[in-house]
C-alpha cells in the first residue's frame, strides 16, 4: 500500500500551495482577504483530504 506522500495527485497538490500563496499576494486589497483567502484555506483541505 503507498503512502499517501507518494502519490502524484498529494504531490502535485503540495507542490501548488506555495505558487498559490505567492500569487495571492498580488491580489488587490479586496480580493486579498476575500478570494486569496478562499483559495489559499480550499489548497490546503485539499492536501489534508488525500
């Protein structure tokens, strides 16, 4: 049985959260707390879903 690290999808996953991260930074004010933060919590269920 694999690891749940090891699969591609986990990966994948783990590896977007820093590029998210970065580019909600370059959100406006607004869109900072509203979207980037709704983007950055759904990332991070994600990985904790797998």
């Amino acid at each position: 049985m694999a690891w749940c690290y090891e699969l591609p999808v986990y990966r994948d996953t783990y590896n977007k959260i820093p590029v998210i991260f970065e580019y909600s930074k370059d959100f406006s004010r607004v869109y900072t707390h509203t979207l980037g933060q709704d983007m950055k919590s759904d990332a991070l269920q994600l990985v904790r879903s797998i």
